[in-house]
C-alpha cells in the first residue's frame, strides 16, 4: 500500500475501494486514517470505478440530449456571430474619425 503523501496506482485504488467497501462506516474512518485517505477521496474513487466500469450504452448521450445539444450549438453560433459583427463595427467606427482627421489634414498641408 502507498504510504501518506504518495501517488496511489489505479490497481491500488481498486483495491482501497474494494476493501473499504467490506467495512462498515467506523471501519472505513479508521482505513483511511491508516492509510492517509480522506473518506471522500476514497469515495470519489468509487464513483470513478464505477462509471469506468458503466455499459457503453449507460454513458452514451441520450438522442433527445444530442438533439437539444446540436440546437445549443447553433444558437451560441448565432450569437458569436453576431457578436463578430457588432465588435468589427465598433472597430470601425472607432477608426473613422482618424481616419477622417487624416485625409481633411492632408488637404490642408497641400
């Protein structure tokens, strides 16, 4: 078992879980104690295992949310657009009066 302080390898983490998961809650406060682990480490490495562990089917998006995400998408393209547009007319608007200042004072040096 890693000592305090130290990295713990995936197959030590599995077996943390394991052995933890056989104790009761006083057990398992007393396990982590020993070996360095916060309680909600140790149950974050569950949750980690056990969604590792998930059919392929639980994990994958359901086609309601791949709809309701591609519709999101489209929408926060829209708006960058649009956003695009706005920022490059504010660049030019802000450019115009130099602009302007240029070409009437070049008139005049003439």
């Amino acid at each position: 078992m890693p000592a305090r302080g130290r990295a713990w390898s995936a197959a030590a983490r599995l077996e943390a879980v394991i052995t933890a998961a056989a104790l009761d809650e006083a057990g398992k406060n007393a396990w982590c104690r020993e070996h360095g682990v916060f309680p909600a480490k140790l149950e974050k490495w569950r949750a980690s295992a056990i969604t590792a562990l998930a059919e392929p089917e639980d994990v994958r998006a359901s086609p309601q949310a791949t709809r309701a995400d591609k519709k999101r998408i489209k929408e926060l393209e829209r708006e960058l657009q649009r956003k695009d547009k706005a920022l490059a007319e504010a660049a030019a608007l802000l450019v115009l009066p130099k602009k302007v200042a240029a070409i009437f004072n070049k008139g005049k040096a003439e």
